[in-house]
C-alpha cells in the first residue's frame, strides 16, 4: 500500500513502513510507484510468504522512468486532479 502526503505535518511511521522523500515531484514518484512497470519491480524484490517484505536495499534499486521536469510536473498535475476529484 502506498499512500501521498502532501503536508509538512509531521506524522509516525509504523513498524516495516518507510517514508521517501523524492527529489523531483513528490506526487509523480507516488504514481510511479503505483504503476505495473515499478509494481513488477517490487513482487520480484519482496521475500517472504506470510509477510511479505522489501529491503530499503531493493527499494532503492527500484527503477523509475524520468521524464524531463516539465513532463513530471505535466503528469501529476494531470493525476492529481483526476485523484482529487475522486
């Protein structure tokens, strides 16, 4: 599960959860990570069978297609607003 936050609001993380802070446009990497190419990405990093877990190791390996700035800005302006709306 994954989740956005757009606030400097400070919050605590729960056990086996991780929190990151991206460089370019928060809300991009959030889709990013939501899409089946990253998604395929992290089923074959995660182990596990009951729980499965990924490594901070793996996580960081994962590979996010980037866009120039203005397409990233462009997409999730564009997703965002289809979210907000939702």
């Amino acid at each position: 599960m994954s989740s956005h936050v757009s606030s400097d609001t400070q919050f605590c993380l729960g056990q086996n959860t991780v929190a990151l802070r991206p460089e370019v446009n928060a809300r991009f990497v959030y889709y990013a990570l939501r899409s089946p190419y990253v998604k395929n990405q992290v089923e074959d990093a995660v182990v596990g069978s009951t729980q499965k877990t990924i490594s901070l190791k793996s996580i960081r390996a994962l590979r996010i297609p980037l866009p120039d700035k203005s397409q990233i800005d462009t997409i999730a302006r564009i997703l965002g607003a289809l979210d907000d709306k939702i």
